[in-house]
C-alpha cells in the first residue's frame, strides 16, 4: 500500500500537506545546565513521511555531495563542530592582531 501512495505521489507530482506538518518538542540537554537555553528541539513528523524520507536518502545519498564546511545534518558532523571551528578561527586570528570579519546568511 506504501508503495503504491508513494508512486502516486511522484507520478502526480503532490505531496500531501500532512507530510509537512511537525511538532516541536523541547528537551532538556544537560540536567545539570542552566535551564534557561539548555533545550534541544526535536520534530516529531507521521511515520510514513519518515519511511518516505528513509528511502529517499537511500536511493539518493550516492548522489549528493556536500562540502567538507558543511557540519549540520551530515553523518558524524554537528553544529557543535562548526561553533568550535569559528571560535577557533576567531582566536587565532585575535592573536595575531588581525581584524575578524564575519557574515551570516538567514536562509
């Protein structure tokens, strides 16, 4: 039955708006943290759009390339790297004296 939604749903080009649909959940990180901004979100999304992501990175991941900047939703990668790589960067170049100049893009 999956299956056949899922072939329906390409060969119609629709993905129904359920699919979409998320709650987020905030869980503490670290009990013994401040509570204050001591919160991970987690989205919780319908079964079969999770199923319906699985296969696609399946039939997909070969084809996908990221650059080796990228940290986020990256197999052993994480946003933690990425701070502590600018903090690092910020560092080296503050010993040198040198001004640090840094751009961010909301997507």
């Amino acid at each position: 039955m999956l299956s056949m939604l899922f072939n329906a749903m390409f060969l119609h080009i629709y993905l129904p708006c359920k699919f979409m649909e998320t709650i987020i959940v905030l869980i503490i990180k670290n009990k013994k943290g401040l509570i204050t901004d001591n919160y991970k979100p987690v989205h919780i999304t319908s079964v079969v759009s999770k199923i319906l992501e699985l296969l696609l990175l399946d039939k997909l991941q070969f084809q996908l390339e990221t650059s080796s900047n990228q940290f986020g939703y990256k197999s052993k990668h994480g946003t933690d790297m990425c701070v502590y790589t600018l903090k690092q960067i910020t560092k080296y170049y503050n010993q040198q004296s040198s001004p640090v100049n840094i751009c961010f893009k909301s997507i």
